[in-house]
C-alpha cells in the first residue's frame, strides 16, 4: 500500500506560512503540519489548527535559528553550536505544545536537529515518555547532490533506532536534498513513481516570501510550494493511483483518508 503524509514545515514561524498551510489543507492536498511552538505566529496558529480538526499537527522541535522555550534566547544559526541542556529545551516545547490541548501526531525538527547523534537519542526518551509514536527520518532514494550521502547514513542510523524502541518512522522523508524547491513539477514526478510504504513529503510553502521568511529561509520558493499544494494534476494522479492520503494521526488510529478535501 502506497500511504503519504502531505506535511508543512514552520506552521507559527509567519502568518504568511499560516495562511498557506491552511489553504493548502482545505484546497489542496496537505493533511500535515509541525508547529514552530516558540515562532512569532504561533497563537495564530493554534487558533486556526483548532479551526481545522483534521489537520494533522506535530511538534517541530527547534535548537537552531529559533527562540528557546526555557530563556526566550534566539539559538545560534548551526547545529554544531548546540550546547548546554537540550533536554530540558525539548521537554518544555513539548509542554508548550500540550498547553495548547492539540495532540501531537508527530515529531520532527527545524532544520532535521534530531537527526543529530547527541540529540536522537534525547528526542527518542521524550517521544516515548510522551506517546508521540511517529518521529521523522530525512531520508530518499539516491541522488546525486551533496547532501545525499550526509542524510542517507543519518537517516539508516536514525531509522534503525527509532525502530528498535518501538517508535514509528516512514520508509522515507522527502525534502531534505531540495528544501524549499519541491514546485509542481517535482510533486508530479514524484507521485508517479512513488514507492510502496509510507512516505513523508515535506514542504515550506507560503503566501508571499516576505523579508522575514527571506531572512531565514533565503531562496524558498514558498508560493511556488503553495501552487504544487493545491494542483490539480497532483490531486489527480493521488486519486488514480491508489494513493492514501494520510496524516500521522490517522496511521496511529489507523483511519485512512478515502477522498481528498472538496
């Protein structure tokens, strides 16, 4: 069985970013998203994902280019700066994202931090003392780009161990070789080959590129993003093939989305 998580990054980083995520839901094909839980727009955010039960929505743990839950701090800008007691950082953004009364479907991490091998083992305790069972792993199918080889051993790795503690992760998370590029025509392509399993793809679109978003996210084409997220000749090929529609929460309940929003 082919099952895919439409998933949007940042949810809470800009209102732009919200906006998107909530047309992509309701016009498109987005059944996911990871809130930012210290970004500038969350309170936005929580309130419109209330609005929207069936959105799927995750805790996007954050230690780089981010404000610390604990001091308010901005995080330096490179996972090789992490320092001090992260546990305690991710512990309070997971508390913060309970304060909300949403119920996390997932975790995953600004800029794949988890991936980090001081920090998996960390986010694997708190995903399972917190009955988070799915946590993302940034892995595809072979390219050649430079990033490859960095994800592909990370992600084996991080698989292997999020499986051996009885977590939940997909077969593969796509996104990571071409952040904020994944337009129209790679969503197409990617659709018609899309192997067997479950499949993350996650995007980073947005209404506009404003200059907060092109601050941190420099290059993103977040409205090109939008557009792959509401085209049809995506929602079609998802209808024809035998694709389910899915978000986290639903392989948890082991509910399927059948139809696509209207």
């Amino acid at each position: 069985m082919k099952q895919l998580v439409i998933n949007a990054d940042d949810f809470g980083l800009d209102s732009a970013v919200n906006a998107a995520v909530i047309q992509a839901h309701t016009t498109g094909i987005l059944t996911s998203t990871s809130l930012l839980v210290t970004g500038p727009a969350v309170d936005e955010a929580v309130a419109l994902a209330r609005q929207h039960p069936r959105l799927g929505v995750g805790v996007h743990l954050c230690l780089v280019q981010g404000r610390s839950a604990l001091t308010g701090q901005e995080f330096p800008n490179s996972v090789l700066k992490i320092t001090g007691d992260f546990e305690a950082e991710l512990r309070a953004q997971i508390e913060k994202f309970l304060a909300t009364s949403l119920h996390p479907t997932h975790l995953d991490s600004h800029m794949h931090t988890h991936m980090h091998p001081r920090v998996l083992p960390v986010v694997i305790r708190l995903a399972k003392e917190y009955r988070i069972r799915w946590v993302r792993t940034p892995w595809e199918e072979f390219q050649p780009v430079l990033r490859w080889p960095i994800f592909a051993v990370l992600g084996r790795r991080a698989r292997r161990q999020l499986r051996a503690a009885g977590l939940q992760t997909p077969e593969r998370g796509v996104g990571v070789l071409h952040p904020g590029q994944l337009t129209e025509n790679f969503l197409v392509n990617y659709l018609q080959h899309l192997p067997e399993g479950v499949t993350e793809i996650f995007f980073h679109p947005a209404t506009e590129s404003n200059a907060a978003l092109r601050d941190c996210q420099l290059g993103y084409q977040h409205a090109g993003e939008l557009q792959a997220l509401c085209s049809p000749a995506a929602r079609k090929l998802i209808e024809t093939s035998g694709i389910k529609l899915v978000s986290f929460g639903d392989l948890t309940s082991g509910s399927i989305h059948d139809s696509l929003p209207a």
